[in-house]
C-alpha cells in the first residue's frame, strides 16, 4: 500500500489530525487525488507546537486569503543577541526577504521574471510571514532553544528531526511505494532528514513545495555534508525529487529552481516545476495541491 509522509510549512497550525484532514480534501477537492479510495495511506509530520503556544484553529481552507493561522505576532527579540555565523546568517537571510525593509509603494507587476518579487500583499503582513519563515529556519538549522509555553522548553532542530525519524518509520514499514510530500519549512526538514540523518529511513520519492531551498544562506548550512555538486540525498531517496513552485510565492521569492543546487554527481536531475496558483497569498497549501501537475506527478511517485 502507498505511503505518504507530509510535512507542513510556516505558522501556526490547527492540530495534527485536523490539519491532515486539510491537505487530504485539498488533494482530493475537484476531482482530485482522493487519497482514501487509492488505498494510499498518510500521516503528517507535525511541528507547530514547538514554535507556537497553541494550536490554531481549523478554520481556514477555502484557499484563497492569507490563513489567520499564518498571520501570527513573531517575536524578534532574539536576532540582536546573534553574533558570528548565527548573526551573519540572520542578516543576510533578513536582508533577502525584506523582513527590515522600510514601506514603500509599488505597482503589482506580476510579470514573471521581473527582477523584483511584486505581490499585492500589505508590507505589514508580508513582513510578519517573512519573519516567521526567518525564525523557523534559523531556530531548526541552528538547534536553537525554544520555549512555546510555559514549563517546556525544545532544542529545535533535535525535537522536530525526532519526529521526522520517526514518521518516516512507521511510513518504512508499509509495503510502499513511500513519498514525501513536504511544503514550505517542511522542504528544509525534509531535506535535512534525507541528506544529514544517516539513521534516516530511505524513501522512494520526494516533493518539495514552495521551498526556500535555493535560498543560498540556507544550503550553506548544511555543509559539510552538502554541496552543489552532489547535493542530491542519493543515500536516501531512492527516487525522482520533484519542486513544484508558484513565480509569486514569497517564500520561493525569484530563486524558484533548485536543480543546480542539489545536483547528483554533477548532473542537474531534480524536475522543477512551476504551477501557478492564484490571489494574493500563492505561498497557501491548499492552492498548490489544487494544481493539475502536481497531482499529475504525486500520482506518478506513488505508482512506483
């Protein structure tokens, strides 16, 4: 039987059965791919409660506004404090992101190509998203701590590859094919897991969806064991790696394509994929496995 691992992206979230529940009606909506009546099995990989105090609620799934749960306070009082590579990493990624920008005004041009990202989302919002992707990648690559509520504290890189270790084995022992489905953050943890983990289970596909994978800070940090040249996890991903992106999605920002990042013995050889979505918020999960390509080729992973 097929197996599917998610891996969910930044924000908050509701819990994790129900935020299942999201993706899976997302996949199957229209006509979709119903993963029940393929026999196809599912679990999710969830981290927000490390992050986040609590839960958010289910709200949201029309896929057409920015999610409430998206839309949460992120406290930066910890970036002053950073120094040497932490600091260096930081301000870089902060500077590319335009998490310090200062508000201008600018006419949407959704011009694909256009030197400059345009999207028609308020800077407050832009800025508050773009921080908490600026959090989540720093806290996880550089095993920070981290407090969510009171009486718990998590290093959070080993929390959540815990828990990714652990999904991916229980998702080992179905009978497969095996494919990961990660969105957003969750492309780095997946990532991670399959190149750096070497207790880490082999898997028979992946899909990597609206990542900042190709963001340069990030790939830099999973030296010793990356490099352009040989950044494909053959070790573990016994399969096609797939990326599907949207031109305006703020996360992937104007660096859409990772082949030349993650290379095997040299060769471009992961498939990137451009599916547009639509509105204003084209970073939304329900909007990408809405779209005809992506479900074409998640198919495709799971028929082996």
């Amino acid at each position: 039987m097929p197996h599917v691992t998610f891996v969910h992206g930044i924000g908050n979230k509701p819990p994790r059965d129900q935020l299942l529940g999201i993706w899976e009606r997302a996949l199957a909506y229209d006509k979709g791919f119903d993963l029940g009546t393929r026999g196809v099995t599912s679990t999710m990989v969830y981290w927000a409660d490390v992050m986040y105090p609590e839960p958010a609620e289910a709200e949201f799934e029309a896929a057409e506004e920015v999610p409430l749960a998206e839309q949460a306070d992120i406290d930066l009082e910890w970036r002053p404090s950073l120094e040497g590579r932490e600091g260096r990493f930081v301000e870089q990624l902060a500077g590319e992101l335009g998490i310090d920008d200062v508000e201008t005004q600018q006419p949407a041009d959704e011009t694909i190509g256009a030197e400059f990202e345009r999207i028609p989302l308020p800077h407050w919002l832009k800025q508050r998203l773009m921080a908490s992707l600026l959090r989540d990648v720093h806290h996880y690559l550089f095993d920070a701590e981290h407090s969510p509520r009171p009486g718990e504290r998590y290093r959070v890189q080993e929390e959540i590859r815990c828990r990714m270790i652990e999904a991916l084995e229980s998702g080992s022992r179905q009978p497969g094919p095996h494919v990961v489905v990660s969105h957003s953050m969750g492309t780095v943890i997946a990532y991670d897991a399959l190149k750096r983990v070497k207790d880490c289970p082999p898997v028979d596909g992946l899909m990597t969806i609206g990542s900042p994978l190709a963001r340069q800070e990030i790939p830099d940090e999973f030296q010793p064991e990356w490099e352009p040249q040989s950044g494909f996890p053959t070790e573990r991903l016994n399969g096609p790696w797939i990326n599907v992106f949207d031109h305006f999605d703020p996360v992937v920002g104007s660096l859409p394509h990772v082949k030349r990042f993650y290379m095997k013995g040299g060769e471009e050889v992961v498939l990137d994929l451009n599916e547009q979505n639509w509105g204003k918020w084209r970073h939304n999960i329900s909007k990408y496995l809405r779209g005809p390509e992506l479900r074409k080729h998640l198919v495709d992973l799971l028929s082996g």
